[in-house]
C-alpha cells in the first residue's frame, strides 16, 4: 500500500489534474490511496463565503458564483462529453452547500467554517476521480467523513484513532482510492476539519492504519529546502531528515511538513517522501530513520503576523509559577498558539499566533490583573542548525526585539 497526497497547488487548473494523471502512471497506482485538497485557492475562497455568510453579506451569491464558476470551467476544459455525469455531481454539491446555508441554525462561527469550507475537499475528488475514470486509471472515490472520526473541536479536531482504524482497516486497498484530505466528522456526523494543511495529516492517518509502504507528498518544489524560497534566495535541497529533525522543524513552523504529520509515521517507521509533480525522475526529500540532515546546512523557519506580548505584574512583584499558570491557562482559552517564551524576574514574553482572532479577548482579561504591552505583527525566524554567519544574515533584516538560543537554535523576533 502506497499513500500519495496533492495539495492545492498541484490540483489548481485543468492541466494540473492532468499532470496529476500522469505521476500517476509513471509511479503505478495499484493498492494506492490518494488524499486530495481543495483546488488552488479555493480554501480561501470558500472562506471568504463563510465571512460573508456570518455577516449576512449580500457578496454572497457572487462568492458561491465565483466558486461554482471556478469548478465549472475545469470541468468544461476537462470533459469533451457536456452530458457527463460529473457535471450533475457538482450541482449536487452546491445543492448541499445551499440547502445548509438555509438550514443552519448555528452562530459558532467554527461549525459554520467546517460545514462550508469541507465543499472544496469534496468538489476536487469528484472532479478528479471522474477524469481518471475517464483515461483509464480506474479508481474508486470514497467519502473521507466516513473513515475519519474526530471530536467536534472544530477547525482543529482530534482524531478517534480507535473509530477511525476500525473504519479505514474496512478499506478494500488493491485497487486505486481517490478521497479528500483536511476532513474527518464528529459523531453527530457533521463535518470537521484537521486544521489548516491537515491534508498531510490526512495521509498519515491512511498510511498508519492501513501499515503503508510509504507516504509521497506531491508538491511544486523539488522536496524539502532549507528555506521558503519565497522569502530566501539560494536555497538548498535536502535530501534526508531524520523523523527527530523533521519533527522539531514543523514544531517551529516549516511549512513544508505538516507538525501532526510525522508522529504516526515514525511509530510505525513509515518513510515519507516530498518529491516534485514536476520531475518525476528526482527522488525529492525523504524523511525516515536515519542521520538528522543531509546535507548538514542552516535551516531557515519564518512565521509572520506574530505578536510580541510582554506582560508584568501591576504591583511590581516577581513573576512567580502561579502567575504564569494563571497566563498559560488564558492562552489555552483563548486558544493562542504559543510560539517562544522568555522570562525574567519582572517580566513574561511571550510570541504567540492569533488563529482563531481571540487575541483582544485575551488581552481584556489580562489588563484586569496585569499590565501588558504588545507589538503586532512581527515576524519569527528560527534557524536550525545555526551558524554565526546564518544569525547575522537574518538580524540584518529589520529591528531586533528579541533573541533567544538554544543548543543548535536560534530565535529572532524581527519588525
């Protein structure tokens, strides 16, 4: 068994799903699964219909246009035959997104956010599972809701392992599956998703239940670099990381690897591969047992839209345990992701990332009992494997605010 998964970038027009296709017959496809995400960018757009519908904008029925639209045109470059049933399929789905936009009674706006934004996943593997039906790669498409249970944490939902091994180990594997990455459902049966790039996650989860050979991301970089060559130039490939390192770069925030990825493929050593859709012949990235990196280089991590929180007592005390106790709870509440801490005598630091917009929230509560000061919008460099020369590349990129090291880690925090 062998698990594949394309992001959105791989899936994004009709040519595409067409390269899509041919990775498929240059790899083999017999007793393969394939996660699929949402097409380009649909993601955000089908966010931009949820804002829309909590804020009962009349920008509504042109947001779903321009979705429909989308889909349609891929469609219509696709299938020569306009009689396809594929095209029914679609009006389905926009059936079922119409008729919950009726419906729903909800206001929590995370429910709301599940039950819309899951239409990309599932309108991209009807489309792909049909073209592929139509050019001789026979597949099977199945509804990942029914294989993956979560809680109803939504937007960021915890697995059922027990629920979701039982379900997935029905799968009958030797031929080719086609479903979508990103989501599970909760036992009401309503949809949730994994957070945000969790159709990594989605792979992983197929691969540890079913004791696959491998898992191969599919992506539009050669494999894994030491760097977002978005933001750095001269990036490198690397050829090897250990499960150790892979994991302590998605915890501070490599994009390429998705943090909840690693860990059920490391228990059961599962290799995962990052290669090109694009160059088929190269091996890419692998991550498995092993030496931590190869080539041993400086690696690159950048988040931005970081705030820098710092917060003291108002009666000039120590910031003792009970006090940061009292600060760590607050964050979980408000679910504010914690991505550096620095303390001293005085005073707490703190970079954490606004997800869920709860942050004022958070910070009413603490002016209550604390003063507070923040600067918005930083950015957090992390470099691994960290070199003199590496640390003073990124210091010159703006105002230091803030510095901490570790063994082989550094952290800056930069406006």
């Amino acid at each position: 068994m062998k698990v594949f998964k394309f992001g959105g970038a791989s899936v994004k027009d009709a040519e595409s799903i067409k390269n899509v296709a041919r990775v498929l017959k240059h790899e083999g496809f017999k007793n393969t699964i394939v996660v699929i995400s949402a097409m380009g960018k649909m993601t955000n757009a089908f966010e931009k219909i949820v804002n829309s519908y909590v804020q009962k904008s009349p920008e509504i029925s042109i947001d779903i246009d321009n979705v429909r639209n989308f889909h349609l045109q891929i469609v219509d470059n696709l299938f020569k035959d306009k009689s396809h049933n594929i095209f029914t399929e679609i009006e389905i789905l926009f059936g079922q997104l119409g008729t919950f936009l009726i419906q729903n009674k909800s206001n929590n706006y995370n429910f709301i956010y599940d039950q819309i934004v899951g239409f990309g996943e599932l309108l991209s593997t009807k489309i792909i599972s049909a073209y592929l039906n139509n050019n001789t790669i026979k597949n099977t498409w199945i509804d990942v809701r029914d294989f993956i249970k979560t809680n109803s944490f939504y937007r960021d939902a915890k697995v059922d392992w027990k629920k979701t091994q039982q379900n997935i180990q029905q799968l009958k594997s030797d031929t080719l599956i086609i479903t979508q990455g990103f989501l599970g459902s909760d036992k009401e049966n309503k949809t949730t998703t994994l957070g945000r790039e969790g159709s990594d996650f989605s792979a992983a989860i197929f691969a540890f239940c079913l004791n696959a050979k491998s898992v191969t991301i599919w992506k539009d970089v050669p494999g894994v670099l030491n760097a977002d060559p978005r933001f750095f130039k001269n990036t490198q490939l690397l050829n090897h990381i250990s499960y150790n390192e892979a994991i302590e770069m998605a915890f501070y925030g490599a994009s390429v690897i998705h943090p909840k990825t690693l860990k059920p493929l490391e228990n059961k050593n599962i290799p995962l591969n990052v290669r090109s859709f694009y160059e088929l012949v190269n091996k890419g990235t692998t991550v498995s047992k092993g030496i931590d990196l190869k080539p041993e280089i400086a690696c690159y991590i950048l988040k931005k839209n970081q705030i820098l929180v710092a917060i003291s007592a108002k009666d000039f005390s120590f910031m003792v345990e009970e006090n940061l106790s009292d600060i760590f709870k607050k964050m979980h509440e408000f679910k504010l992701k914690v991505n550096l801490i620095q303390n001293s005598a005085l005073s707490f630091s703190v970079c954490i990332e606004d997800k869920f917009n709860t942050f004022q929230l958070f910070l009413n509560e603490l002016n209550l009992k604390y003063k507070v000061s923040y600067t918005a919008k930083v950015v957090l460099y992390t470099i691994r494997h960290s070199n003199r020369q590496a640390v003073k590349s990124i210091e010159k990129k703006g105002k230091l605010l803030l510095k901490q090291s570790t063994k082989g880690t550094v952290q800056l925090i930069m406006q």
